[in-house]
C-alpha cells in the first residue's frame, strides 16, 4: 500500500528511510537542498563518501549513507538543467525520479523523501516539475506492485504546498494520494451531535489504511474521508457533510461525535451508530478499500428494509 504526500518542512527533518539530494554531477556540495543535506548529515563525511563514487549522470542516482541524518540514506539524484523543454528534459527528470525510486525499493526503503528535483537553481520550472515528478511516482509504482513505498514531498512554502496539492490530486499518482481537507467539498459537524465510546483495537496495517483517507472518485462512492493526527473526519461525499468525527486513543477507547441533524443524517441512536460505523470501518480498513462492495452491500440493505416494511403493512 504505497502513498504519496506533500509536507511544508524541511527535508532534513524527514524520518523515512532515505532522503533525497537534488546533486550535480560531481556530487558536490552546493547551495539550497543540496547544501543543506550536507551540513545536516555532517558535510566531510559525506563528501568523501559522495568522492569515492566521484560522479552521477544526468538522470541518474547513487546512494550514500545518511550519517547524521535521521534518514538512513541519501539518494544523491542528478534532474536536468531547464534550457527549453526540448531538449530531454523531461525524459532526464523522469529517469532521476525512477532511478531514486528503485534504489529506495532496493535497499529495503519503506519510505522515501524527495525535494522538487531541478526546481531551484537548475531553472526547471515549478509546475512542469510537479507533473513529471508524480507521473514518474506513478508510473514505478504501477511497474513494481511487489513494492509498498510512502513518497513524501518536501516543500518550505505554502505557495508550493498549494500548488503541489493540486496538481497531485489532477494526476495520475492521485490515487495514491494521502487524502487532506482540501480535497472535497465539506461540511462541519452540526450543534446536533451525541458522544460516544467505541470500543475496538486496530492493527497498525488498518491505521495505516485510515491514515491515506479516502477520495471519492466515482458515484457509488459515499465517503470521503480524511485523518489530522489521531482524528479522523468522516464526511458524505454527495452533501459534503460531516457524519463522524473518530478521535482515537491508544487505550482503544476512541471518542465518536455522531451528527444528529435530521436533515443531514438518519441515525438517530448510538447503537445504530455504533453498529453502522463498525461496518465502515471493516471496509475503510480492508487493502485495498472497495467502495462499489460497501456501495452494494449497503444497497442490498436498504432494499431489505424496504421489503420489510411493505410486508409489515400489508399484514
């Protein structure tokens, strides 16, 4: 189950397996991204490290240790100088990104992070290299399914969050997209709500499904929703509006904050919520998530009741 997320940080600070550096090919410390890997991992144990290896083709990658890093790695990828996008450039770029990516895969890298390969002082301009970046992602991970890697991009701006976020969500690589507040229509939970304690313990493998959130992208699907830290946000996709808020607890007592309001939900008792939201979360938790099965078994349901109720009156 990979992923693919934007954070506004530093990428020195990232925790994944391996980091990596925009390099030139003598792979030697510059300025912006790559110079601050080396200061950050301790620049003379990395230079002679990046000296042994002593050069990297345009569109390639090498791999170092990470030193003082918190990564275990750098992967030290070459992108291409912008001169006019005509000359191999993006093909360049696509390669550094894929070399990056398997070397990662290689070396036993759950985790991976990147900065905008040759968007700073190569020229290579900003959003061409957002397209390039998350069709390279996309396309590895769709090759190499025996990989399960999480790929997060490292930008120091809110300009370059923004406009990462939403060239993310129009691409290819959208489905393997973290899901965020910002990716559907919302609305917040009413005044009309009850609390409630649901008890249930949760695998790190299905915390991880809730984590990545839900985009909607077809009319059977009902739900989008989105975590912020331990809180998941539950919204219908068709209204927008917000059904269940999870904030979880490591005691596996999770507070429920159920929407009451009559003319955005039906549920009117914590037993029936608690009933209907254990149901999703078997669902929301399955690899990978099906919402046409929800979208089907919630159909036959509603058909059942249906039945039901007709046979009651003509008794």
């Amino acid at each position: 189950m990979s992923t693919i997320e934007i954070k506004k940080t530093s990428i020195t600070n990232l925790e994944t397996d391996a980091i990596v550096n925009a390099a030139n090919n003598s792979l030697s410390a510059g300025g912006g991204v790559c110079g601050a890997i080396f200061l950050a991992a301790g620049y003379q144990q990395l230079q002679e490290a990046c000296n042994r290896i002593g050069h990297c083709e345009t569109g390639s990658a090498v791999i170092t240790p990470g030193f003082d890093l918190k990564a275990r790695y750098i992967i030290h990828a070459v992108g291409p100088r912008w001169i006019d996008g005509n000359h191999g450039e993006p093909e360049q770029l696509c390669n550094a990104y894929r070399k990056a990516l398997e070397l990662a895969a290689d070396n036993g890298c759950s985790s991976i992070g990147f900065p905008l390969i040759s968007a700073g002082i190569f020229g290579y301009p900003a959003k061409s290299a957002w397209h390039t970046a998350f069709e390279a992602c996309s396309d590895f991970l769709e090759d190499r399914k025996d990989v399960s890697l999480d790929i997060v991009f490292a930008v120091l701006s809110d300009e370059s969050l923004e406009s990462g976020s939403t060239i993310l969500r129009r691409s290819s690589a959208s489905r393997y997209k973290i899901a965020d507040r910002n990716d559907w229509k919302r609305l917040d939970m009413p005044e009309q709500h009850d609390i409630f304690t649901l008890q249930r313990p949760f695998t790190a493998q299905q915390m991880a499904m809730l984590r990545r959130g839900n985009i909607p992208r077809e009319m059977e699907d009902k739900w989008f929703w989105f975590m912020e830290g331990d809180t998941l946000f539950a919204h219908r996709s068709w209204t927008g509006v917000c059904i269940y808020r999870i904030d979880f607890k490591p005691d596996n007592n999770h507070i429920v904050t159920a929407n009451r309001d009559q003319e955005q939900y039906r549920c009117t008792s914590t037993e029936e919520d608690a009933q209907q939201l254990n149901d999703l979360l078997n669902w929301w938790t399955r690899d990978p998530y099906d919402h046409y099965y929800e979208w089907l078994a919630e159909t036959i349901d509603g058909i059942k009741d249906m039945l039901k109720h007709r046979t009651k009156k003509s008794e």
